[in-house]
C-alpha cells in the first residue's frame, strides 16, 4: 500500500513539473580544469532533467569565461539544481525572460 501511494505521489510531482513554466537561468558552475565546458555543462543537468538529450535542450549558452551556463529551466528544476555538486549560484536572467514572455515575465 504504500509503495502504491509513493507511485502515485511521484506521478502528480511529475504531472505538476509538465504544468510549470520554463524560464532562463544564469547558472555558475566551477568546471574542473582540463574538462570540456559543454559536457561539464550538461553533466550538471543530466540527474535533474534526465537525459543527456534533455540536459542539451535545455542549455541555450555556454559562457566560457565566466563559468556557467544559460538553460530553460522550471521551479522545480532550479530547487534540485542547488544541490549539484559544482553549482555555487545562480538566477533568473532578466533579459532573456523579458524578451520570450514580455514585461512582467
């Protein structure tokens, strides 16, 4: 009984991740030297979106010399993004958001 509810609770968490919407976020990374900053980049975001496949959807910009990455991503997404390894911030970019939902984002 149990692991039938724990079932069901992950299907309406997955249900309300679909429903939410998608922004842009700056988000700092320290990459270890050496790496390739694209795959760094998107071995950060594998264990919340997934996939590899869905880690490169998501990624819209590599910055290479700041460290970090710009990504299309949910609520939900960002609250587990915290708790990657390497991830020491990130936030909204304002002006991505303005120009793909207008004013008041």
């Amino acid at each position: 009984m149990a692991e039938a509810r724990n079932v069901i609770a992950a299907g309406f968490e997955m249900e309300k991740v679909k429903k939410e919407k998608a922004t842009v976020y700056i988000v700092d990374v320290i990459r270890p030297k050496g790496v390739n900053l694209e795959k760094a980049d998107i071995h950060v975001l594998v264990p919340i979106l997934g996939s590899e496949k869905a880690a490169k959807e998501a990624i819209i910009y590599h910055y290479k010399f700041m460290g970090g990455f710009a990504a299309k991503l949910t609520p939900s997404q960002v609250k587990h993004l915290k708790k990657q390894p390497g991830v020491f911030g990130f936030e909204p970019d304002r002006i991505s958001t303005h120009l793909m939902y207008g004013p008041g984002g």
